[in-house]
C-alpha cells in the first residue's frame, strides 16, 4: 500500500477535523493561518486520497440505551482461505458486532460487540454459529468500565522526522 505524503497543515488538519468534524471551513483555515479556498481544497484532497473516510456524530448509548461492551476473541476451525473468506463475509452483516479486527498471536479474530444485555449477546453468539461460519472456539470478555476511549489517532506519529 502506497503511503501518501502529508506536511504538517495536512496533519493540523486531521488533527482539527478527528475532534470537530462540524468545524466550518472558516475557522479551520483561522486555526491553520491559511485563507479558506486552500483549506478547502486540502481537505478535498484529503477526502480523495481517503484519508478523510468520514463525518460522525460519537454518541453516548449509555445515555439512551442499557447496553453492554463485549469483546470476543475467535479461532476458526482451520486457517483455509476459505475459511477466512466466509467468516469475514458473514461477520459484516451483524450490526451489533461494531468492530473486528483479523490478528496474530494465537487466536484469528477480535470483535468488539455492543448487546442490550449478556443474554442479547449470547443470542447473537447463538446466530453466528448457527451459521456455520468456521468459528471453532471463541472467549467473551464483557467490558466492566471503560478508562480511556479516545477515536483521535495520535497524529504525532505522522510528523516526518527528518
């Protein structure tokens, strides 16, 4: 994958825009000392290169909703492509599984689920192996409290040292 050259107002703007998707141009180009046709046009191009893969809202589903945290740990059956391909092509359409993530070290896939409560989760547990998608094993852990959830990427990471 061909990693894309960014200066530093390309960063700054990242950086704005993952903790105010809602800012105007205006004043991202303010807080970027820039004018706001360049500004503009980098965030454009940022959209582009899908850099920039989205706009959301983040929402508290506490405050709305009793719900739980889960995260699951799988291993398939064998390590077949496909097997791979089947569950990953399953997986997609649960909407309560929020993320999943393929890794090494053991197990072959981390799934973040969010349930109304554990016996939402089991059903849904029940569903995907009632599917016969290839899971041979998997380990619940239930979220008890959250310490730190921060959806801001560490930018600095992407400042050329050089």
């Amino acid at each position: 994958m061909k990693l894309e050259k960014l200066d530093k107002r390309d960063i700054n703007i990242l950086k704005i825009l993952s903790q105010d998707g809602r800012i105007k141009i205006a004043d991202l180009a303010r807080q970027l000392n820039l004018t706001a046709t360049p500004c503009w046009e980098r965030v454009k191009r940022l959209e582009r290169l899908g850099i920039i893969k989205s706009y959301r809202a983040e929402i508290a589903l506490q405050k709305v909703a009793t719900q739980i945290s889960v995260f699951v740990v799988l291993e398939l059956e064998n390590h077949r492509a496909e097997t791979f391909q089947l569950f990953e092509r399953s997986v997609v359409k649960y909407e309560q599984v929020i993320d999943c993530w393929a890794i090494g070290g053991g197990y072959d896939y981390l799934m973040q689920v969010v349930a109304r409560d554990v016996e939402d989760y089991q059903n849904l547990m029940d569903r995907l192996l009632d599917q016969r998608m290839g899971i041979a094993h998997y380990v619940t852990y239930v979220v008890t409290k959250s310490i730190k959830s921060n959806p801001v990427p560490p930018f600095d990471m992407l400042l050329d040292d050089s």
